[in-house]
C-alpha cells in the first residue's frame, strides 16, 4: 500500500506545474497493467490460508523429486515395448566373376538380410523390462510414503512452533510489564536494587527465549516450503495441536518390502533372459541375380542358425544373476527385521508419551489453570507480591509448554509409524 498508491496517484493526478497534459503512452499503460496485476496477485496469495490437505495436493503437484521419481517410472514402462528391437535390415548388391550363370557370363545379385534372435528372446527381455518397470513403480510408492511422512512431519512441527512461540510471547509481554513495574517501584523506593536486576535478567531470559521460539517458527516454516516447494511464499493457517491417530500398519504389504519383491523378480527374468541366450539365432537371405544376355532372374534363398559353441559369458551371467537374487532375499530379510525392530522401538516410545499425555490430560492442564488462576486472584487481593505473582504465572506457562513439547513428540512418533521406513 505505501508503495503502490503514490505511485498510482502521480501516474493519474500530474504535476500542476506542467502546462501540457499528454496522453498515457502505451507502454506506460502496459506498466500500469502488469504493476496492478502483480500488486493484486501478491495480495491474493497473501490472503489465502492453506490447511493440510491443501498443502498436501500442492506438494504433489509442485514437488520436483516426486515428479523426477514419476517420469522415470513413465521412462521405464515406455521401454517396454523396447524389448522387440530387431536388427537392421541388410540390403546388398554382390557382384562375383566367380558367380557365373548357365550362359558362362557373371551374375549381379542384389539380395535382403535379416537376422533374428530365437523368438522367446523377445518375450524374456520384454519380462526384464517389465520387472524394471515394477521395481521403479515401486521407488516412486516408497518416494510418496517420504514425501507424506515428510509433509506431515514439517506441518506438525509448524503448528508446535507456532503455539509455542504464542506461549513466550505471552510471558515476554507479562515479564516486560514486570520489569517496567520493578523498575518504577525501585524508583519510588518500594522495592530493593535486588528486586529490580532480578526482573531485568528474567526479562532478557524470557526475550531470549521467545526471540529462539521465533526463530524456530520461522525455520519450520522453511522446512515445510522444502518439501511443498510452491511457486510463491504460502500462508499456512494455523491448527490448535491435537493427538494423531495411529494407522493400521501391516508390514507385510510395505512399500519396502514390495521393492525387494519386484528387485528379486527383476534378477529372475535376468537369469531367464541369459538362458535363452544359449538359444541359436535365426539369419535369413533372400536374393536374386542376372545379366545382360540371361533374360531372367534366378532366385535363391537361404536360412541359417547361429548356434552359441562358446558361452562361458552367458554362463558366467547366469551365475550372477542367480547370487545376485540370493543377495536381494537376504537384504529383503535384514530390511524386514529392522523394520519390525524399529517398529517396536517406536512402539514403545509412543507408550511413554502417551502417559506423559495421560497425567497433563487429567492433573496436568487443571493444575495449570489453577495455578494461574490462584496466582491472579492472590496478587489482586494483595495476598503475593508481583515478584511471586510472575514466577506462579511462570510455573503455571512451564506446564503448558512441557504439555506442547510431549504432544509433538507424541505426533511426530505417530507420524513415524504410520509413514514407517528405515
């Protein structure tokens, strides 16, 4: 506003010093347009708040590293089709002295080639690619399960920083307020130097400590901007933090154990396709000759089969292929008991919050309030001096940012077994 309107206001209302009033030129219009499509722009992006979902379909469309993961599955399924790739075409003339026709004069023949690969080739490269199709389908599952848990982490994380953030500022305002008051009463001389210094260093340590919160604020809001990665800064509305419920979660069907599936497949339809290798290649050539006296062509034909006599390169693959397969089963098997192991750990980490949660949910937010509320009513009445007033109210605020603290851990745990992945 400061900066649009003046510039508004000498665009349309010109100096009165000049005598000659001349049009607008085009350009000057064209910048007007664009400077009002800009400032209106902003304004609009700046007034739309973005909840969960919102930012979830906005990650899904704007993330670059879920969109490279999605054009190398399409890559992968548009190889497919590769799998039937011949060899080229020979065309060929051939002219031989030693080729002669029943009229004792030399031939010229021109003739077309074409080798093949045993046919059962082409169908056991097409299952490699399509094993490397189902193996990349399943790197871009394990790329959303990482980018929702990503998400929904860095969300969390916002709407804790936030409220935290909201806490100290309220005691910053309440120990500014305090130590104005101990100063003007030092002053007066109805408090000690004591007093006053004590209020001016919890002062600076509650400025420090909500200027840190705000920091913190701002970080998580970077992070979140990592992952969703928009095209403009977002406004992100702000949620009261509640329990996340925690998902069924069958580790038999998870994304990770899918990929070493899909891996152990891949390695089969490679020791597959260097089996029928060992098949013999099929050559086929037609072709034709004549001369100038001979008054008509003559034909030929021939088939071959090129047939493997050394292979102790395709054996050696076979081999590979095999071990390799045997790799993948125990790398499937260690990923399987980490996993089940790391779902326990978070199992059991989710249990001691879950009490933490327990006691502030029955004693903890009551005996918050109440020790706020005492701590007020006290000092009204004169029954506490202010100095005793800030540390209850402090006491009472200490409680309510422990309360925050354990309710993002319990969350981000939540988070990390519903999303769970090593």
């Amino acid at each position: 506003t400061l900066v649009v309107l003046p510039i508004l206001y000498s665009l349309f209302n010109p100096s009165k010093e000049k005598e000659e009033i001349r049009p607008a030129s085009p350009k000057n219009t064209l910048g007007l347009g664009l400077l009002f499509l800009l400032c209106t722009g902003w304004a609009s992006a700046q007034g739309k708040e973005l909840d969960y979902e919102a930012l979830r379909a906005l990650a899904y469309s704007n993330n670059q590293g879920l969109k490279a993961s999605e054009l190398r599955t399409s890559e992968s399924r548009a190889l497919i089709g590769s799998a039937f790739n011949f060899e080229k075409t020979e065309l060929y003339y051939e002219y031989d002295q030693n080729n002669i026709a029943f009229n004792n004069r030399p031939l010229k023949v021109f003739g077309i080639q074409q080798g093949f690969l045993f046919p059962t080739v082409y169908f056991a490269e097409k299952s490699v690619k399509k094993a490397q199709y189902d193996l990349e389908n399943s790197s871009y599952a394990i790329k959303v399960q990482k980018l929702e848990q990503e998400l929904a982490s860095d969300y969390h994380a916002l709407m804790y920083a936030r409220q935290k953030e909201d806490v100290y500022r309220e005691l910053n305002e309440l120990y500014h307020t305090f130590s104005h008051s101990a100063e003007r009463r030092f002053e007066l001389g109805e408090s000690n130097y004591l007093e006053k210094i004590t209020a001016q260093a919890k002062k600076q340590e509650i400025q420090l400590q909500y200027d840190q919160a705000s920091g913190h604020t701002r970080m998580a809001y970077i992070e979140l901007l990592k992952t969703v990665q928009p095209d403009t800064l977002l406004r992100v509305k702000t949620m009261p933090m509640e329990k996340l419920e925690l998902s069924k979660l069958n580790l038999e069907e998870h994304v990770g154990m899918a990929q070493y599936k899909n891996q152990g497949n891949l390695f089969r339809a490679k020791n597959r396709l260097e089996k029928h290798y060992l098949l013999p290649d099929i050559d086929l050539n037609y072709f034709q000759g004549t001369n100038p006296t001979l008054g008509e062509h003559l034909y030929g034909f021939k088939v071959g089969l090129k047939i493997p006599l050394l292979f102790s390169g395709n054996a050696s693959r076979i081999k590979a292929s095999k071990i390799a397969e045997r790799v993948t089963e125990a790398e499937a098997d260690d990923f399987e008991v980490q996993l089940r192991s790391k779902h326990r750990l978070l199992r059991e980490r989710l249990q001691e919050y879950e009490t933490v949660l327990a006691y502030y949910e029955k004693e903890g937010r009551d005996l918050s309030q109440e020790i706020i509320k005492t701590a007020t009513l006290a000092y009204q009445s004169g029954e506490i001096d202010y100095f005793q007033y800030i540390l209850s109210m402090e006491n009472g605020y200490q409680i309510t940012l422990s309360y925050l603290a354990h309710l993002n851990d319990y969350n981000q745990t939540i988070i990390a077994i519903n999303f769970l992945n090593l």
